[in-house]
C-alpha cells in the first residue's frame, strides 16, 4: 500500500475520532440543561438558614419602612433568613417580649409558638394561621396589618393616621373585633365572618367589607 494511501487512511480515521469526542460532549452537555446558547449553570438546593429563639408571646418590630415581615404560628420559635444573611441581625429579649429591628431585611419569616401582642413602629406585619382567643396589635403611623387564615376570639387593633388593615382567608373567623384607628386609615375585609364590630368609620379614609364581611355592617357600633 503506498504511503500517500495510509496517510489519507490515517486522517480519515483521526478525523472520525474528533467527531466521536465532540458528539459525547454534546450530549453530556444536553443532559446537564446546556443548550449552546448561554453557559452551563449549576445550582444546588440549599437548606433554608435560621436562628432558634425562645419563646416569646409580645413582638416589637422595627427598623423598616417599606418591608412586610411574615410572621407565621408554628411549634417553633425560629427567625428564617434571606439567602445572603450570615446569621447576623439584630434583636433583643426582654422578659417575654422580642424585639426584633429588620434594618437589614435579614429576616424572611418569623415563626413563633404563642404571640398575644403585637407592636409595630416601622413596617408592616403579615400574620398567617393564629388561632387563639385574644390578639392585640398596636401599629405606629403609617404602619400595615395584613392578617390571613386566622381564627380569633377577640381581635384588638389600634393605631396612628394612615395605618391599613387588611383580614382574608378562607380559613379566618373573628368573633370579636375592636379597631381604634387615626385619620386616613384603611380597613378592608374580605369574606371573614364576625360576631361582634367595634369600630368607628368615620375617621378611614378606606372602608371595604366584602362577602360575609359586608353583614358586619350592621353590627358595627
């Protein structure tokens, strides 16, 4: 055989070789998500990060203006943290009462096993799933109450000028609700049955009660 014949024989089988290989790149990349048009990412779940905290049953929250902090029943007492959050943020006990500064947005969600009271100075609060008899929040100006698949018997909420309280769900029941809020203030409710309504209309700037809510109208005094 002569050489120029192994040669392009040689060649040949080299050039076979490379496609081989670059096909099996090709198709280890296609299973790894990489479609040739961005570069190939890989991510791994992490496990949410958190703080233990002893029990308390009165919340002090402040330090926020514009954030909404979910603060959920569970049976735990737990602070969970935004996913850049190193386990630094800023809190304090006294007796039973948390106070917790969310300056930093470093806290996602609060979990906690019993909470009687609630103070807001800065922010607004997003509570989700307490059933007991009796919830008392206080808002500072300008503060917001978001309450969802609650079940209460009594409900105390006061406030300064231009607070807003919003109750929903469709797991929530108030039996009784008090509501001293300032000028300016909102108060929506949407298909949350009550017994007994304390409040005075007069003052809100907003006043909405929808589906079962509306028949609280009449009890109001």
């Amino acid at each position: 055989m002569k050489t120029s014949y192994k040669l392009l024989i040689a060649f040949a089988g080299l050039l076979i070789l490379l496609m081989l290989i670059a096909d099996s790149v090709i198709w280890a990349n296609y299973k790894k998500g990489y479609n040739g048009k961005e570069a190939i990412r890989m991510e791994v779940n992490q496990p949410r990060r958190g703080q233990d905290l002893k029990p308390f049953k009165v919340l002090v929250l402040e330090g926020a203006r514009d954030h909404q902090l979910p603060v959920m029943k569970s049976d735990k007492n737990l602070a969970v943290f935004t996913e850049n959050q190193d386990g630094k943020f800023m809190y304090s006990f006294h007796n039973d009462t948390l106070f917790l500064n969310l300056k930093n947005y470093h806290v996602s969600i609060l979990e906690c096993t019993d909470l009687t009271d609630v103070v807001i100075k800065e922010g607004a609060v997003f509570l989700q799933r307490f059933n007991q008899p009796v919830l008392n929040i206080h808002a500072k100006e300008g503060c917001g109450i978001d309450l969802t698949d609650v079940q209460l018997g009594k409900l105390t909420v006061s406030g300064g000028e231009a607070c807003e309280l919003k109750m929903h769900g469709d797991y929530s029941k108030v039996d009784s609700l008090q509501v001293a809020l300032g000028k300016n203030s909102a108060v929506e409710s949407y298909n949350v049955p009550y017994q007994d309504v304390q409040m005075d209309i007069e003052t809100l700037a907003v006043f909405r009660m929808e589906g079962v809510s509306a028949s609280a109208i009449k009890k109001i005094r």
